[in-house]
C-alpha cells in the first residue's frame, strides 16, 4: 500500500527564501518555536500530577481515585488526537495551535479553583483537550521546519516537551505546593506565553506549510505493504506500551514511591522526579539525530535493551543508587520516541498529522490506563511491590526484531 501525499493546497508566492520548492535547510526558528511551545504545553500537563499528592491530601483520595484522575486526562488526550490529525491532513488548521492552549488556559482555571473530586476530573479532561488539540499540528510544524532531518527535528520538538515535563515538577513545588490549589492558576501565565508563540507559529504555518509540504514530499519513500503497515503497528503498540506504562510509574507514581520506601519530604522527591524527567529530555533530543545516522530500529533496540538492566536493579536500590539508576533509565529508554515517531511518519508517508497523533495519542493513551492500574495495584500490594513488577517491561523490546523494514525507509 503506497499512502497519497497529503493534500495541502499548492505554494504561495511568499519570499523565496522560505517557499521555494528546491530543498531547504533545517529552520531553527520554526523547529525551535514548535520546541518551546512544546515546552510550556508539557510544563502545564506536567503540573498536574505534580499535585498529586497534595490533591490526595486536600480531597482524600486513594491510589484508584489519583489514578482514575490521570486516566481521564490522558484518555482525553489520546482519543481526540488521532481524528485531529486525519482532519489536518486533508486541511491544514495552523490556528488549532493557539486554540488548543487556550483551551489549556481554561483546564487550569478550573483546576485552580475545583472544589470536589468530580471536578477536578472535569478539569483534567479539558486540559486533555486542548493537549489533544496542540500535539498534530504542532508536530506537523517541526517537521516541515526539518529541511529532510525529520529525525533531528522530532527529537527537539519532542525534548521541548520533556524539558517542560521535567520543570514543571520544579514550579510545582515552588509555587504550588507551599501556596496550595489556588496557586495553580499562576500556571496562566505560562499559558499565556504559549498562546502568543503558537500564533506566530500559526502565520507561518498558513503562509508556507504549502510549499514545505511539496519540498519534503519530492524525496519521501514509498513506506511499507498493508501488511507491513499492520505488523508494524502491532509491534509499535507493544513497545509503546511497554515504554508508557513503565514511564507512567515515575511521573505519576516516583514520588509516592519515594515517599514510602525513603521517607522523603514531597518537595525532597519532586527533586528525584526532577532528576528523572530531564534525563528523559536529555535522551530524547539524542535519540533523533542518532537515529537519522544510524537507523531508527538500532535506536530502538539500544533503548529498550540497554534500559533493562538498570530496570531491573532499581527496586533494590539505595537511595543514592535509585537516583542513579533513574537517571539512567531516563536517558536510555526516552531515546526511543523520536525514532518510533519517525519510523512510522516513513511507513506511511503523506500522513503526518494521522500519524503524529496515533502516536502522541497511544503515548496518552497507554499512559492514562497504565496509570490507572498501577494505581489500583498499588492500593492492593504497596507501590514498592509495583516497582518490582514493572522492571521487567523493558524486555518486551525484544518485539524489535519483528519491525518490518521497507525500501527506503531507515531501519
């Protein structure tokens, strides 16, 4: 099965410095703009089970109820995602970006000021929104910016988002946690921010997106058969599973853990999630530019493989040794998303928005339920009992030697 380009209109006669159809290089500004909206989105998405445990307290919820909570956001997130990205394909909606933080905005408004469980849940999934809303269209935006370096420039669209994913924990615990709920909506003014890089991301994305489009398309591959396309999202859902639901443990769960097996302070353990969330930024902004060199599935196998065993060490631990071994996991195992993203943009090329929100969406998605059984495990066994179960997912990587490799496409 050969996928059609995408159908997005015919070049402009904007400046020939940005529109001509020959190749072009890397743009910095675009790329990097996507990246820093990317890092104030996930900052806010990273905020809210940051406060986990201060909601638990504040609303005195069980393990079920926090996971519950983080199920509705992400399975908010995930679900929308994919059909935004179908939509976009055929016709490009550059002003989804802003529009979807300012849906962000009102998520955090309502978290600021929810006085019951049922809403907080309501806030959870309107923040869900407008991450769904953001994610396609702003990853299709990188990648238009990539000038063919697709793997170069998913990676740093994606390390903005861990970048924000690992400072948000920190502003949470500066701000929120000693100010408590109400705090929260000093989180608008990051909103507020993205909104104005998002629509500037948004003009040029409508004066030009055309013309990239045409440019990159010229040198794409002819992707996988239907049935390399079916074996390779059969295995892709098992890697991702595997790397969300062992991921969902540390940034719902590492401070819980944390908390019981060392007696830290919250504040002390935001810390360690610190640590972990920007080894996970640092991963990813490496795992692109290694994977345009060397192969996407080499990425993908050191990430899982080489993850296992600091995995598998970290339940018996020390102190000192658990923070090295989650910094090592971070690093090792976060390599792999770019790749996998990429991987699947070059299986069924002209797709780009379906893809990146598959993707982004099984991320949630597998994220959500991951959080929301790990939760209920964890009332039932202890979360120290759940770390050991979960070290053992990496080995599902070994489902790497069945990825499918087409004719020009990097495997």
């Amino acid at each position: 099965m050969t996928a059609k380009p995408s159908q997005l209109g015919t070049p402009d006669t904007a400046p020939v410095s940005l529109t001509a159809e020959k190749p072009h290089g890397f743009l910095l500004p675009i790329v990097g703009g996507a990246a820093v909206a990317h890092l104030l989105n996930d900052m806010i998405q990273a905020m809210l089970p940051a406060i986990f445990p201060m909601l638990k307290s504040s609303f005195a919820l069980d393990f079920g109820q926090i996971g519950i909570l983080a199920l509705v956001y992400q399975i908010t997130a995930s679900l929308l995602q994919p059909w935004v990205g179908i939509y976009t394909d055929k016709h490009p909606q550059p002003w989804l970006l802003p529009s979807g933080m300012v849906m962000t905005a009102v998520g955090i408004a309502l978290l600021a000021t929810a006085n019951s469980y049922h809403m907080l849940l309501v806030a959870a999934a309107v923040i869900g929104i407008g991450s769904a809303t953001f994610h396609p269209e702003a990853s299709r935006i990188a990648r238009l910016g990539s000038g063919g370096k697709f793997g170069t420039a998913q990676s740093t669209f994606q390390v903005g988002g861990n970048s924000g994913s690992a400072i948000g924990p920190l502003l949470t615990a500066a701000i929120i946690i000693p100010h408590g709920q109400g705090a929260v909506a000093w989180f608008l003014v990051v909103a507020i921010v993205a909104i104005l890089v998002l629509t500037r991301l948004s003009v040029w994305g409508r004066h030009h997106g055309a013309a990239k489009a045409k440019s990159l398309s010229q040198g794409q591959g002819a992707g996988l058969d239907r049935a390399g396309v079916i074996r390779a999202v059969a295995v892709i859902c098992i890697l991702m599973f595997a790397k969300f639901v062992y991921i969902a443990s540390f940034t719902n769960y590492f401070t819980f853990y944390l908390i019981e097996r060392f007696q830290l302070s919250v504040q002390h353990s935001q810390m360690f999630l610190f640590m972990f969330l920007a080894a996970v930024a640092a991963g990813t902004f490496a795992g692109g530019p290694v994977g345009d060199r060397i192969g996407r599935k080499a990425v993908i196998w050191i990430s899982f493989l080489g993850v296992a065993p600091f995995a598998l060490a970290l339940p018996y631990a020390n102190l000192f040794w658990t923070a090295v071994l989650a910094i090592a996991i971070g690093l090792v195992m976060s390599s792999a998303f770019a790749a996998l993203v990429v991987y699947a943009q070059e299986a069924v090329p002209g797709r780009v928005g379906m893809v990146s929100g598959l993707m982004f969406g099984l991320m949630f998605g597998i994220g959500g339920i991951g959080a929301a059984g790990l939760g209920e495990l964890a009332d039932k066994h202890g979360i120290v009992w759940v770390y050991g179960v979960i070290s053992f997912l990496p080995l599902l990587g070994l489902a790497t030697a069945f990825l499918p490799t087409a004719r020009k496409l990097k495997g």
